[in-house]
C-alpha cells in the first residue's frame, strides 16, 4: 500500500487475488505489531492514580450490587409486556458479529485489490488503517470480556431462581454464570467511541444506540445493572488504548507535543470516487 498513516506501498504482479490479499494482510499485520515509533509525552497515569481509581470504582460497583441490582431486575417483572418484547427484539443488535463480519471482510476486500497508482494507494491506505482499527478496537474488548467473564462467574439474574446479585461460582466456564461484565454492553460502547472518534458528529446517534443496548440488556433479565456498566467501562477503556495503540504507531493517529490523541487527516470523499473510478475503468 502506502506510507501514509503508517502503511507502506506492496508489491504487485501476476499474483492470484488470494496471494494479493494474503501478502497486504501479512504486512499490515507486521505494521501493527511493530515498536512504537513515536515517543509518548504523556505516559499512561502513575500506579497511585490507577489504584485510587481501582477503589473507585470497586466502591461503586458493590454500591450497584447491594441497592440498585435486585431492585432493578424485580422491577423488570412490572414492566408492560409489549416493552419487554421490544427491548427483546433490540437487544440482538447488541452482538460484536454485527461490526466484526462487515469490517473483516470490507478489510480482506480492500487488501484483494489489484495494483492502483500510487495516489489511489494511499487513498486505500488510509482507509483500510481505519476500518482496522474499528475492527480491533471493537474486536479486542470483546475478547477480553468473553475471557474474563467466565472467569468471574458471576450468575445472570433469575439463575439462582431469585434476583441475587452475590451468586459466583468462578472457573465454570458456562453462559448462565457469564454475567459480569456484559459483551453486549463492551460491543454498544467501544462502537459509540471507535466510530465516534472518526466521526465526531455521529456520536448523538451512536450513543442513542449504546444506551438502547445497555438498557435492553436488563429488561431482558440477562444482565443486572452493574454487569452492563463494567462492559460499558471495559469498551470505553478498551477503544481509548486501542487509538492510543495505533497512534504510538503512526497508523491513522498521530500524539501532538502537549499528549494530546488526534487523528491524521483521512481521505476526501472525492479521492474516494476518484479510486474507485480508476477500479471500474
């Protein structure tokens, strides 16, 4: 590809589309796993602000499990049916597949293409450094939450047969002891920041969407309150280390003298028809 936003320019021949598309992921691979190239001004905050955030956010959480979780999942039993049903029909937009499968596969597409000039390389570059990095910072969260919930093994409301939000049973490795943190919740809020940080003025829809999630999540009686606010600090946590990832690398981000995160600029959507012209041409 380029060298813009981090990518560099590939090789092309008489190679088969499965060859070309191998060979571009191989070498963005190897680009997202390199050494940072740029030196951090502002490290990651001292261990005795991270600790004191730790026990912040402990305290809240067994807050949440003492006097809101219970409470929230028994006055689910009062809500109207035709709610229920509705929140039940929102909750599936809620799964990582919905991202993850369009992205993966717009990616191997992008990587597929036959030689272009070298403008329309970096054009292609550019987007192809940004449609991975919605794929990781919405696929790596969610990694990490289907891992480390079934570790915890907190059980989903009703498992016991009452609402008991101290019901574990760590190591089990089963979906009804899955609660803590919610996946739909990690999923709906890396989406809200990993497009809201490429696209600023969506993010009032976006989080329109991420609050229907985390809601539905608990009319639903799969996750109790607390479960859907760890996945919603996990996503948001998740896509912050993510950009800052690829942005110590040069790859769609860049981090100004003052520390600053900001992105490097994209391309316009008339390069866009431009490169898409030249592949239909």
């Amino acid at each position: 590809m380029t060298t813009i936003n981090g990518m560099r320019p590939g090789t092309e021949g008489a190679r088969s589309v499965l060859q070309r598309c191998a060979a571009n992921v191989a070498a963005a691979a190897t680009i997202l796993v390199r050494p940072a190239k740029i030196h951090s001004p502002q490290p990651w905050p001292p261990p005795q602000q991270l600790a004191l955030a730790a026990v912040v956010a402990f305290a809240v959480f067994l807050i949440g499990m003492v006097f809101i979780d219970a409470a929230a999942i028994n006055a689910v039993a009062h809500l109207p049916r035709w709610v229920v049903w509705l929140f039940d029909e929102i909750t599936d937009f809620g799964k990582s597949g919905w991202f993850l499968w369009p992205l993966g596969i717009l990616f191997l597409g992008l990587a597929a293409l036959p030689g272009l000039s070298r403008m329309s390389q970096r054009v292609l570059a550019a987007v192809m450094v940004r449609v991975g990095f919605l794929f990781v910072a919405i696929g790596a969260p969610g990694l990490f939450v289907t891992i480390v919930k079934r570790l915890i093994g907190r059980a989903r409301p009703m498992v016991t047969g009452a609402a008991d939000p101290f019901a574990f049973s760590p190591f089990v490795w089963r979906a009804d002891y899955a609660g803590l943190p919610s996946g739909h919740a990690t999923t709906a809020f890396s989406v809200l920041f990993a497009f809201g940080v490429l696209w600023p003025r969506a993010r009032p829809m976006l989080l329109i969407y991420a609050l229907l999630i985390v809601a539905s999540r608990i009319v639903v009686t799969a996750h109790y309150p607390t479960d859907v606010l760890a996945g919603a600090l996990v996503g948001t946590v998740g896509v912050l280390m993510v950009r800052r990832y690829f942005a110590l690398r040069g790859l769609g981000f860049s981090i100004g003298p003052d520390g600053a995160l900001r992105q490097l600029p994209g391309p316009s959507f008339k390069r866009i028809k431009s490169v898409a012209r030249e592949l239909l041409s």
